[in-house]
C-alpha cells in the first residue's frame, strides 16, 4: 500500500468547507437515484419488452404460421438476440443479468484507476453525463429495434454504477468518522426523496398523455428524456463543491493509467486478505442486502398475482415507499448518533423481519393493509444500506477507497440472484408467494447473527482508520 495515500490529509480540516462539500456530495444521490428508479423499476422494463414485442409481430418467419399475438399473454414472441432464438417477455431478464456481468468486469478497473489517479471529480462527471446521455438515447427507441434500447441500457447501467463507485468513495474524503452515519444517511434519504418527486413528475405525464395529446410510447419516450436532463443537471451541484485531496500515485515512466489501474486492482486484492474483518463484514452485508434488494423488486409482483391488487395501488405505493424511505434515512442516522450504526443496523434488520411478518399476513384485495407494510419497507429501506456504506467506509484502508467500494458493489451484484432464486423456488414449491415472502426471513435472520460477530472498532482500527466515537 502506497504511502502517499495513508498519509495524506483527507478531510478538510475546516469545518464550513467540509460542510460545504458534505452538502454537494448529497446531492449525486439526489441526481442518481432516478436512473434506477424510473429507467430500471418503472417503465423501461415494460417499453422495451413492448418493443420487443413489435419486432417479433413483424418477423412472421421467426414466429411461423402462428405470429406473436397482439395482446400480453406474448405466446409465439420470439426474437433473434445474438444468435440466439428467445421469447421477448424474456429479453429484460436475461437483459439485467448481462448487465449485471458487464458491471462486474468493468467496475473494479474504474475504482483501480480513481484511486490511482486521484481525480474522483472529473471521473465522476464522465461517467455521469455519459450515462445520462445514454439515458436520454432512449428517447431514441421506438418501433421494433429493441436492440438500440438494450445496448443504451447497459451502457447507462455501466456508467450509473461506476459513477457510485467514485460517489462513494469520496465519503471517506469529505467527513470525518463521526460524521460519516449522518452524511451518508441525508444522502441516501435524498436519493429517495428526488428519485420518487422525478417518478411522481414522471407519472404525471404517462398517466394524462391522452390530455396533453401524446401517445403511450410517446409519453415513456419523454420520461427517459426527463431521466436524463435529471441526472445530468443535479449532477452539476456536486460537482462545483467536490475537490482533490489527495494527489495522484506516481505513475512509472511510459506506463498508462489504464496499466496502472490493473496493477492498482492486482496489489489491493493482494492486500485485501490482510484485512479479514473488513472482509467479513462485506460477506454479512451481501447476506443482508440481498434479501433487501429482493423485498424491493418482488413487493409489486406480491401485491399484484397474490394479494389482487390493482395497478394503479401498486403505482401509489411505489411512490409511497420512495418518500417514507426519506423519512426512515434521516430516522436511522439520528439512532446511528445514539446507539452507533451497527447496533442501529442490527435494530433495522430485525425490523425488516416483522415488515415481512406482516406482509404474510395482509388480507387479498385489502390495499390500506398493503400501504402499511409498504410504509414499514420504506421506513428501513434506505437506512439500512446507508449506514451499511459509512461503516465500510471506516473499514476501507487509505487510498483504496474507490477499489473497495467496487467490491462492494460488484458483491451487491454478484450475489443479488439468491433471493429471488428462493423467492420463486419457494412459490413454486408451495403455490403461494405468502410462503415464499416469509423465506426471505433468513437473508436478516442470518445478516443480524453474522453482523453481531463482527468486532467493527477492532475492523476500523486494523485497517488504519480512526474510530468514530460510537460505532
């Protein structure tokens, strides 16, 4: 591990400044969150497998003398991608997972060469207008050629999650330990609170397109745009309060940033095995956030084929958890000053437990039911992982951060296929998604045990970092 990284001055020393950069850096959760909350949850998955759609309906020959009907039950949809035969219901699965590979080859190489380089802020802002430049291309999409749609989203998947690798690792820089649960508290709760005021704008829009003269696609094609302006021009406010604190590693004569990026990648996951604790606190947090992350994408799909619920309930509470989730970001960092974070994480995650108790037993048809437990899904969904990414912040060697945090991030992908493997195995074996909501008890059952083994200020301490009053 290089020297000049563990000795260099991190945090501004003065406190307005670092308040000052504190605020901006708040402010990419506010520009992000919206990619993955009106691209990615809400309308590209439905618009691209219309589109889809379109293409398998036009090509007669692929779907033979039966062509896909127009309606959305898609028997006969099939459609040609990169060889191979698929039904388009099928292409935003197999869409995700091939993002999801691509991120975990290209992030860690990102995170190498941040921490290299040492010029987060610039790096931040390539990928950040690139993915929203990408995001607004979608705009693009229309007619039968999904194939544009597919390859703009992983392009924008790409650079939204490298974008939260340099994000994150500016944490570290900009406050110090005691800081860091509030800090990255406010800026989770105000992920949530833009990402649902653009949706909810959004929506706006898809839902009156009739009044304001627009088609269905139209009105989708606009929001992509919206998308994009969003998180492009948030992203300005970051950017004028973020600097340079530390100066780059001296680079060999004749060698390029992008050689010493994978030099930087191979010495740190060298060097990672000398730091267990922080190690296994990662594993504990991927057991954790997988059954998180899995909650999140399968409550709709719960409330719509077991509870009965109408669309337009499941629209609303969408919108509903967005905005108590702000509630529950600021809630869970005010514990985190009390209690510390892990204990307040431990309480969060015994939390999630009784929400999915709950959910077990909400009524069919009864959506004031569904809105309580939508209501308990918010309050400790953005809690939870925003203390999760301060106190692996504590944990992360000097100079390693980026690296680090695309560690953390390709894991959180790496592992986020469990859950929902279980969640349909278990309705698939029962019949009913009430027992199979009620497994993914285990991922928080096993994230609390796992967490309370974890000697954190030991974890802080042996990685070089000054432990924060209360952990």
């Amino acid at each position: 591990m290089s020297t000049e990284h563990e000795n260099a001055t991190v945090a501004d020393p003065d406190p307005v400044a670092r308040k000052r950069e504190q605020r901006g850096w708040i402010w990419y959760d506010w520009a992000n969150s919206v990619f993955p909350t009106s691209v990615s949850t809400v309308f590209l998955s439905i618009y691209l497998t219309t589109v889809a759609q379109s293409a398998a309906q036009a090509d007669t020959a692929l779907n033979g003398p039966n062509p896909c009907p127009n309606d959305d039950t898609l028997r006969n949809c099939d459609i040609v991608a990169f060889g191979l035969q698929l039904p388009a219901g099928s292409l935003w699965g197999y869409l995700l997972s091939v993002a999801t590979v691509v991120q975990v080859l290209v992030l860690p190489i990102s995170g190498a060469i941040a921490d290299r380089a040492q010029n987060k802020r610039r790096m931040l802002a390539g990928f950040a207008f690139a993915g929203s430049a990408a995001t607004m291309a979608l705009g693009l999409v229309s007619g039968s050629n999904w194939e544009l749609g597919a390859i703009l989203f992983v392009l924008g998947n790409i650079c939204y999650g490298a974008s939260i690798v340099v994000y994150y690792a500016f944490l570290p820089e900009i406050a110090d330990p005691d800081e860091r649960d509030a800090v990255s508290s406010r800026g989770w709760a105000f992920g949530y609170l833009g990402g649902g005021l653009a949706l909810a704008l959004q929506l706006v829009l898809f839902l009156m397109h009739e009044q304001v003269g627009l088609e269905q696609g139209t009105a989708v094609q606009l929001c992509f745009v919206i998308t994009g302006l969003w998180w492009a021009g948030f992203t300005l406010v970051p950017l004028s309060r973020l600097k340079r604190h530390r100066a780059p590693a001296k680079r060999d004569p004749g060698s390029s940033v992008l050689v010493d990026g994978f030099r930087e990648l191979r010495s740190t996951v060298r060097a990672a095995r000398a730091f267990p604790l922080t190690l296994a606190f990662l594993g504990a947090y991927l057991i954790y956030t997988d059954g998180i992350s899995t909650v999140a994408n399968v409550a709709g799909q719960y409330g719509k084929l077991e509870l009965k619920l109408d669309q337009d309930v499941l629209i609303a509470t969408i919108l509903l958890t967005q905005f108590i989730a702000f509630i529950g970001g600021v809630v869970h960092g005010m514990a985190a000053r009390f209690i510390g974070a892990k204990r307040t994480i431990m309480i969060s995650l015994a939390l999630w437990i009784v929400v999915l108790a709950a959910a077990f037993f909400v009524e069919a048809g009864d959506m004031f039911q569904f809105f309580g437990v939508a209501i308990g899904i918010g309050f400790v969904l953005g809690g939870t992982n925003a203390l999760s990414r301060s106190l692996f912040s504590q944990m992360v060697p000097p100079g390693r951060e980026a690296q680090y945090f695309s560690l953390y991030e390709i894991g959180e992908r790496s592992t986020s296929w469990l859950g929902p493997m279980l969640y349909a195995g278990i309705g698939q074996a029962t019949g009913s998604f009430r027992y199979a909501i009620l497994s993914l008890m285990v991922f928080f059952v096993v994230g609390i045990i796992l967490i309370s083994l974890v000697p954190i200020r030991k974890a802080i301490e042996r990685s070089g970092n000054t432990v924060p009053t209360l952990v």
